[in-house]
C-alpha cells in the first residue's frame, strides 16, 4: 500500500495548478487569434461597391440574389459551381421596404409571437389552441414523438 505523503500532495496541487494556469493562458492565446483572424477577414471582405441586398434560397444549393455593384442592381443566379446573371434591375423595381428590425432575429421572433403560430418539425404551421379550446393534438411539448 502506498501512502501519500505531504509533499507527494503539495507536488500533485503544484502540477494541477499549473495545469490549469498553461489551460488558461492556450484560451487566451486563442481568442485573441481567432479575434485578430476575424478583424483580418472582415476588412478583407468589406466593400463599399459590392453588397448583397437580398439572397433567397430555390433549391438546396443554389439562390437567387440581388446585388448591388456600384450604382448598378442586377440579379443573379448562385449556383454550386456557377453564378449566372439573370437581368440588370432599375432602382425603382426594387422593394427596400425592409427594415433591419424586421430582418434581426428580435424581429423574426416578434412576427412569430403575433401571429400565434407553432412551425411543428414536419414543416407545418397550427395555431395554438385558445384558452376554453379541446385539447389540440397537434403539439405538444410535454408529449415524447415516438
């Protein structure tokens, strides 16, 4: 049987520590890189002629987008392997009726709570059930899907 001994103890809190401190200190090192690899790329890819107004998705890997390049608007077709030019877009064909509010994530989640809808896993939307309502079967969160 081996007993421990008070030095055999300060020894293995001395290593656990220094453990712990060299843990800390690879974190640190990798934020501030991963930080300093993020500000690199943004002022890479920042621009002030080249801004994508609007991407929506038609088929699993490919988009539909419309871009502004310089003072001009054109649609495009973004593909796998592929961007297509779909046609040039007057100024006045464009709807910038959008606000960021309603593109934020507090503004989709606002949407959703006014409507009063639940987006169930298959895709479907069902109201939730009213106060005084029979029990709705659709959803129900307590319940396991077998």
């Amino acid at each position: 049987m081996v007993l421990l001994t008070v030095g055999d103890t300060i020894d293995g809190v001395a290593q656990f520590f220094t453990v712990i401190v060299i843990f800390i200190l690879v974190l640190a090192v990798t934020l501030g890189v991963t930080r300093w690899i993020g500000k690199y790329q943004s002022r890479i890819s920042t621009g002030n002629n080249i801004e994508v107004l609007e991407s929506v998705r038609i088929s699993p890997q490919s988009y539909a987008e419309i871009l502004r390049i310089g003072k001009k608007y054109v649609a495009v077709a973004v593909c796998k392997e592929k961007v297509t030019l779909l046609c040039e877009l007057d100024k006045e064909e464009i709807d910038f009726s959008k606000t960021e509010e309603q593109a934020s994530f507090a503004g989709i989640l606002s949407q959703i709570v006014k409507t009063d809808s639940i987006i169930k896993t298959d895709g479907t939307v069902n109201s939730r059930p009213q106060s005084g309502d029979d029990k709705d079967d659709s959803f129900n969160p307590t319940e396991e899907n077998n």
